[in-house]
C-alpha cells in the first residue's frame, strides 16, 4: 500500500509539470498565473508529500523550470503567483536539497533575485505591523532560508553575494520605515505585539541576510573583486547610516540578533577585502559608536509571554551583572550557575539597577574573579540572556572598530577625537560614550578586553608620527574652536589617566597585559615635550608604585612584571629628556645608599630585579631599563656607576661559561636560546651604555658631519659644534687636554669585565663585547697606557679575522673604522696596515651585513690616511705604502660593484684617496717599491699630494665608478665626485 501511494503522489508530481511544459510550448500558451494556480498551487500540499519519492535531478530540473518561468513575471497577476513559487520551492527544499552543479547555482540565484526584484518593486504598506506588511517580506524570508541550505554546498561565494548585493539594498525603505517605528515613544503594546507574533520578521530575515553575507566573504578561498567588495561597503554604509540616523538604537528582544549578524557582516568584509574604506569611514563610526553602551541601560520591555518572571530579588541578580559582582564577592571563587540561582534566591535585599551609578572601583571589581565564566554562563532568564547577548553585540561594535583601523589607518587617525575623550575620563557616559568608556566602565570583561585590543591596534600604525603634533593646554583657554593639535593634546592626557588608573586598581591578568601594550604604545608616541612636564613623571611613579605592589596571581605574575618594567624602559627612553624626571633621578642618587641598600626609589627597584639571576625575563627588563636611563640621562651615571660595577660582575661572574682561548678558531654555537646569554647580553650592554655616558660619547659611530672645512664653499667658516665621541679627527688636537673623565672607569671595565666576556662562547655575548669599543672616545682612547691601547687594537683585530660569526666581525669592523679615526692611531703604521688587512678581508664576507660595515670601516680608514700625510710621527710599515695604497685603491674599486650601501662607503674611500695620491703625475709611474707616503724632508710647505700608486689605470676605473655613482642621486656620492673633482 505504501509503495502505491507513494507512486500516486510521485505520479502526480510528474503529470503536472509535464503538463505545465506542454501547455507553455502551446501557441499561443495559455495565462501562466492562472496555469500554475490550477496545475501547482491548488495542491501544493500533495505535491510537497511527493518530494521523498522523487529522484533528486528530476526535483531539481522541474523547481529550476518554475523558477524561470516566475522569473519573468509582470504585473500584479503575478504577484501571488511569485509568492507561491517561493514557499512551494521552501517546502521542497527543506525536504530533500537540489542536486545542483556549477552552471545550475548560479542560475538559481539569478531566478531567485528575479523573483524577488518583482515582489519588492511593488508598493510598501505604510505600517510594518499590518499583515499586508508581512505577506509582502514572507517570501524574502522563505527565499533566504532555502538558499541558507544550499549555500554550504556550493562553495562559489561570489554568485551568493552579488545575489546579496541585488536584493539588501531594495529592503532599504523597509528598514527605514520599521526601524522608525521600532524607535517609536512609546514603543509597540504588548496586545499589538500578541496580536501580530510576526511583525518584526524582517529584523529576523535581515539578520539571516548578513549571517550569510558574512559567511560567504569568510569562507571563500580568494579575493572578491573590487567592485564587489566597493558594492558590499556601500551596503553596509547605507545600513549603518539608517541606525545613525536616529540617534539612538532600538533596544529590543528582536534587534539583538540582527545587529550581531550585522556587525559580524562587517567584521568579515572588513577583513577580507583589499579596497579603499576611507570613503566609509565616517558613516561606519557614527553608528558603530551607538554600540558602546548597547544593553546597558536594563533589560528591554518583554513581551507578554516573557512576563513570567516572578522573582521579586530579580533587581539584584541585574545589579550583579551589571556592576561586575556583588559587594561581599569580591574575593569568594568560581560558583557554577546552579549555586549563584541558590544565593540569588536566598538575598533578600534588592538592589537598583542603574549602570549609570557605576563607578571605576565597582567594574574592576569583577576582575578577581577565577573565570569569566561568571559572564558567559547562561541561567535561563531572559535577563541573563539578554546581557550576555547584547555583550556580544558590543564586542562586535568594537572589534569593526579596530578593523577599520587596520583596514585604513591613516585615515582613521581623524576618528581620535570622536573615539576619545577630551575631559572627564574616569566619568561615566551614557551618552557619546567613547572606547575608555568601554574600557572603564563596561561590566562585562570581554567588552574591556576587546576595548583594550582596539585602543593597542589605533596607537599602533601611524598614530605616533601623527601624534607629534600634540600640544597641551588647558581647556578653558580655548573658545569656540580648538585646533587639532590641543584636542589631541587632551585626548592625550585624558588616556594617560585612564590607563594609568586601570593599571593601579586592575588585577585581571588578561587585561592588565594590554594595558601595559597600550601604556608601552601611548609612552612611544607622546611628545612630552609639548604636554605638561609633571605628565611623564607620573607615569614612572605611577608603574613604580604597581611594580612595588605586584600582582596577585602566581601565572600571570612573570609577564605582567615584564610588561611593567618594559613600560618604563619607554618612559626613560623618550626624547627629548624631560627635565623633571632627571631632577627626580637626581633626588634619588643624590641621597646615595646606606651600605648594599639604596632608598626606596625607582633606581632601587630597578637593581633589585637585575639582581635576580634565576629570574632571566625580569633581570632582562631591568637591566634595559638601565641602559635606557644611562643613555638619555648621563650625567647622572657616575653617582651609581659602583652599582652597575659591582651588578655587572656579579652577572657575568654567575652566568659566563669558561672557553679556551681557542675561541676565535673554534666552531661556536650560534643559538642565544638559554637564558644565560641573554642575561650577560643585557648586562654588556648596560655597561656600555653607562662607559658611553661616563667619556662624553655625544652621537653614534657613523660619520654624521661632513668636513665642511674641505669644501672651498665653506672652508672659511667657523664650526661651533665639537664632538668628542668617535670619529674625532681632521683637526688640531695638540693644545687639548687630555680628558681624564671615564679613563678610570673604562680601565676598570676592561680589566674587571671585558676580559671575562671577550672569548665567550657565545656568538651575541662576543659581538655585545666588542661592539663596546666602538663606544670608545678619542680623548679616552688617548689617557689609556699603552698596554690598554695594545688590548683593545689586538682584540678587535683578530675577532675581525678570526671570529667565524659574522656579527662579531662586523661589531670588530665597526670598531676599527672607529678606533682608525683616533689621533693616537697614527703612532703606529703598523696598526693602520693591520686594520686594512682585516677590514679588506671582510669586504669579501658573503653576508652583505659585514660588508656594509667592512666598506664603512675602510673609507674610515682611508680618509684618516688622508689627515695623517703631513704628521711627522708617522711611521713607515713593514710593506712600503705604495701596497697599501694600492690595496686600498683595489678594494674601493671593487666594492663599487656592490650593493648601494657598500658602493656609497667605496665612493667615500676613493674620494679620500684621491685627495692624497697626486693625480697630475700619469706620465710619470714610479716603482712599486717606492714610498707613496712620503718622509718628513719630502715635504714641501704647500704640498699635500702623495705621488702616483703602483697602476695609474685606477684612475679610468675610479672615473667610471664615480659616474655610475652619479645616476643613483646619493649625495654622499655626488659629494665625493665634487672632491674628486677639485683635485
């Protein structure tokens, strides 16, 4: 019997669409709408209950065959016809899915969108909440539902989402026009909303709309093209701008839904698109910020059915959401949901819920919590419920934020002052709230995390060049207008209070570690130069006061007091140097320390956790902070230099490994990953850093100053600026003192220190090692004893041609293109013709790193050469000059075949060069085993030109080198060729 019914009801199927195919291949063929009425929809039901029995291509075939006829409907015969067609096709779908292949979906999506551009073309009910209203979006919603069954099958996205893309913005009237009465006062009665189960449908297909929009941009395996993508911001835009509109969002049971698939639609497109967003920017903030305090404000009016809520101690389980936790659970652990309804019922008091009353000590509250479980779990309530959604919603508001940002960064930068508060940051804002209200006052943990997350990703980008151009100053001096760089000036300021004031009365673990990355980011791109000077003092005091304090949770104890302390190694590092911080330094070392320990200040601290070895993460931290104040405070270095002796030592005494002399030959390891190198690293460094502050070291190793005294343009001026640190040389240096400052502490480190680090067998301890000597200045390198002098030469020159690392051979190179400079050097020609030796050797280095800082160090060797021709102290080597010369000459042609940072160090070199070889002589070669520089009564009074190298033909290639030179714009090269030139 089953198998009999089955074939009617399949036999019927059949009969009426082959029917329905005979009558329109008729000429004339008969009125279709009332054709498909008898044939299709006066037994829909029938033909539905057939669906089971038939084969799936033939089901897909006849359903693709209707949809084409509807498809091209018109006029209002066609109306119900085509809303028939939609639910027939739903209820066949939602019994057995179409076979459908690459050809037939895209197909299908057209028939569809055909379909539903007829239906929505027609004339809108004035009233959403009319029955003709809902006959009218009935079969969007039965359309979407059955392409949300098919979607997953085709993984072509494109063709869903230009379909997408046809239909959303025909819907554009009827969002204005439902989302107006939605925001009506007073809203929708209750007897309406009974009477009417249906009338916020169109929230519930639009939510189904961008669930799908969304998906299909996040699923797919390749870029959308950009008129696609340019097309699915203009939707979203317009979207936006209908919630923007009226200033306010519709807070109901209904809305929450669709703003989370919404705002999820937007997090998708944002991230998966590669197209300008400038355009939207605006509009996408303006309602975006609607979201900051969605759900804050209470639980929405409930429809009659949802008023069965009859705990009267209902006000209090809200108020505990609200605020975070209640009073007495501030410190009390994890209970499962089960045991908070027992002590919801068990209270007795009731509480007002008002978010309004938050105050910054209530939502931070919540943070001592075990899990954030306390937010996410769900009771059952409808309240419950309502608040954890509506978080979600917030969450998402914030996450578009930060995409936007990313997406355009440059562009959102004009978004600061509508995103950040100028005043009142620690007041809470229900209206025009900001991200520090979220971040503030939000009772929900992942909202503050997210908000955190968002505020990191704005002050990263460009955000600190941008913010360069904030000044300070107090908001009463301003009238009608304020200029950019105040309003940024106070968002400024404004930040610096709230993060600072999270950081004091936070102690979740999660939040805290971004906060800190902000605080880390805002210190970075502050210009305390133009913000009141007590600002960045603050700052230190108020992360002193949290290090000194700590952090309660074992876990996350470690990292937080790494993120601290990083914190301050910005502050210290920020330039200019803020006056009021080095007074407030100079409190500190002015008061000195009572035996082995200091006062309570923040140098204090900072050696007692470099102190702590077995602590490498934090020792580490510390320990940078310390150079980061040596650096940039340095004439305070010398009232705790003894300090940083004695902890220097104590580090490298507990953490070096004891080599054999061999070092220098021997395969050593590469890898830094155990924490001792890392320490001995960190500490190398702070001692070099305090020796620079000590000897005056005022700029870098890299020739900054040109010599302004070898131009003719210039020759007669006066320079006014002297530089002690390296390279110091070209000028009369017999009438000056000698400088004693720093000798005796760069005699110590070198005896006390340096030694026990200089064969070490790993590669970064070594190269931090000698990178030390490039640090050294030339009045220092002159007060040494000649046994110091002889150390430090020998010691970069063999780790130059012996080390098997190249970055100790570069920091070996970078030392002698420092230590060639020093006016003691030209005692020795023999330290000149070691130098050029291991210098050319890492010329040829296959790591272009070493052969950047190989070229550098030679053109620093050959341009002191040139200063050094007319000293009568120097000295002839063991290889006559003419080879070295020509040595040197060979070595800057060659490397003006490199690279363009090598090929201008080479130029350099070979202007040098040309200033002491005399170019006038080509018809005249001397023997190679004459001197090119010449002795003392070879010189003449007027005379500065050496004579002609071994092979004048150096002079075609150094021509030709300097013309290619020419065409790259480097003015370093062009000024090269000027000298040249002018011989």
């Amino acid at each position: 019997m089953f198998t009999a019914a089955a074939s009617s009801s399949a036999g019927r199927w059949r009969t009426a669409f082959l029917y329905l195919r005979d009558e329109i291949a008729t000429t004339p063929p008969p009125p279709v709408p009332l054709l498909l009425q008898d044939l299709l929809f006066s037994q829909s039901h029938s033909l539905v209950s057939a669906v089971s029995h038939l084969p799936p291509h033939e089901l897909t075939s006849d359903c693709l065959f209707l949809l084409d006829l509807v498809s091209k409907a018109d006029g209002p015969d066609w109306i119900p016809v085509s809303r028939h067609t939609c639910q027939l096709i739903h209820d066949v779908c939602a019994r057995l899915l179409f076979q459908l292949n690459s050809s037939s979906w895209p197909f299908l999506l057209h028939s569809f969108a055909s379909v539903l551009e007829f239906l929505l073309r027609q004339p809108m009910p004035s009233s959403p909440y009319s029955t003709a209203y809902f006959s009218r979006i009935e079969p969007v919603i039965q359309c979407f539902e059955t392409l949300r069954r098919l979607a997953a099958m085709h993984p072509e996205n494109i063709h869903l989402v230009k379909f997408l893309l046809r239909i959303i913005p025909l819907l554009h009237q009827d969002l204005v026009l439902s989302y107006g009465f939605s925001n009506q006062n007073p809203p929708p009665t209750l007897d309406l909303e009974k009477k009417l189960p249906q009338q916020n449908s169109l929230w519930d297909f639009m939510a189904l709309a961008f669930d799908m929009f969304g998906r299909a941009f996040s699923v797919s395996e390749s870029l959308f093209p950009t008129d696609v993508c340019q097309c699915s911001l203009e939707v979203l835009r317009k979207v936006m701008d209908v919630l923007a509109s009226k200033g306010q969002l519709v807070e109901n049971r209904f809305m929450w839904r669709f703003y989370s698939c919404l705002l999820g639609c937007a997090h998708e497109v944002l991230t998966n698109i590669k197209c300008p967003v400038s355009d939207h920017v605006l509009s996408f903030i303006a309602a975006l910020r609607m979201f900051f305090c969605f759900g804050l404000t209470g639980p929405p009016q409930l429809s009659h059915s949802d008023v069965v809520h009859k705990d009267k101690h209902l006000n209090v389980k809200l108020s505990t959401l609200i605020s975070g936790v209640s009073k007495n659970a501030k410190n009390t652990p994890y209970r499962p949901p089960h045991l908070r309804k027992r002590d919801d019922l068990n209270t007795k008091q009731p509480v007002y819920c008002d978010w309004r009353r938050l105050s910054a000590h209530d939502s931070c509250s919540s943070d001592v919590i075990s899990s954030d479980s306390d937010f996410s779990d769900s009771d059952g309530s409808v309240p419950d419920s309502y608040f954890a959604q509506s978080s979600k919603v917030r969450i998402a508001a914030i996450v578009c934020i930060q995409d936007l940002c990313q997406a355009d960064s440059k562009s959102f930068t004009t978004q600061w002052v509508t995103l950040f508060p100028t005043s009142d940051v620690l007041k809470p804002r229900k209206f025009e709230a900001t991200l520090m209200t979220c971040l503030l006052f939000d009772p929900h943990l992942k909202v503050r995390i997210a908000s955190a997350s968002a505020l990191a990703t704005m002050m990263d980008g460009p955000s600190p060049i941008f913010l360069q151009v904030a000044e300070y100053k107090e908001s009463t001096k301003y009238g009608s207008f304020m200029p950019l760089s105040n309003s940024l000036g106070l968002i400024l300021m404004q930040l610096h209070t709230g993060i600072l004031h999270l950081i004091h009365s936070d102690n979740h673990g999660r939040l805290l570690i971004q906060l800190f990355k902000i605080l880390l980011l805002l210190i970075s791109s502050t210009p305390y130069s133009r913000m009141p000077g007590e600002l960045l003092p603050k700052v230190i005091i108020s992360l002193h006061a949290r290090i000194n304090e700590g952090f309660p949770f074992k876990n996350d104890k470690t990292g937080l007091l790494v993120a601290a302390i990083g914190c301050l190694t910005a502050a210290f590092s920020t330039f200019p140097p803020q006056m009021k911080v080095h007074y407030m330094l100079l409190d500190e070392t002015s008061a000195g320390f009572d035996g082995c320990e200091w006062n309570s200040g923040v140098l204090s601290t900072l050696f007692r956790f470099a102190e702590q070895f077995a602590d490498a993460s934090t020792c580490i931290e510390a320990l940078q902070v310390l150079r980061a104040v040596a650096l940039n405070y340095p004439t305070l270095v010398p009232a705790y230099w003894e300090r940083v002796s004695v902890l220097v030592y104590k580090l490298l005494q507990s953490a070096v490994v004891e080599d054999s002399p061999t070092t220098w030959k021997a395969s050593v390891r590469e890898s830094v990953g155990y924490n001792g190198d890392k320490v001995l690293t960190a500490a190398i460094k702070v001692l070099d850093g305090c020796l620079r502050a000590i000897s005056g070291f005022k700029g870098t190793e890299d020739l900054q100053y040109d010599r302004l005294m070898d131009t003719p343009f210039t020759s007669d001026c006066i320079r006014s600026i002297r530089i002690s640190s390296a390279p110091s040389y070209g000028f009369d240096n017999t009438q000056e003192p000698i400088f004693q400052a720093g000798c005796d502490q760069w005699s110590e480190a070198i005896r006390k220190h340096i030694v026990l680090v200089l064969h070490h067998g790993s590669a970064v301890v070594r190269s931090t090692t000698v990178t030390c000597f490039a640090g050294i200045t030339s009045s220092i390198f002159a007060a040494f004893n000649k046994q110091e002098k002889d150390f430090i030469t020998s010691s970069i020159i063999t780790a130059a041609l012996h080390d098997k690392t190249p970055s100790v051979r570069s920091a070996a190179c970078r030392a002698i293109g420092v230590i060639s400079c020093f006016p003691e050097t030209s005692l020795s020609a023999e330290i000149y013709e070691k130098f050029i030796i291991a210098v050319e050797a890492n010329t040829r280095d296959s790591l272009t790193s070493v052969r950047i800082t190989a070229s550098w160090a030679l053109a620093n060797v050959c341009d002191a050469l040139r200063y050094r021709v007319d000293d009568r102290s120097f000295e002839v080597g063991l290889k006559t000059t003419s080879q070295v010369v020509d040595a040197l000459i060979e070595c800057a042609l060659r490397l003006t075949e490199d690279g363009d940072k090598v090929k201008s160090n080479a130029v350099r070199a070979l202007g040098s060069i040309s200033k002491y070889v005399n170019l006038r002589c080509m018809t005249s070669i001397k023997s190679v085993d004459q001197d090119v520089l010449p002795f003392p009564h070879q010189h003449s009074s007027n005379s500065h030109h050496l004579s002609c190298a071994g092979d004048t033909r150096w002079l075609e290639r150094t021509v030709q080198a300097f013309l290619s030179c020419v065409t790259t714009g480097s003015m370093e090269c062009l000024s090269c060729v000027e000298q040249f030139i002018l011989q």
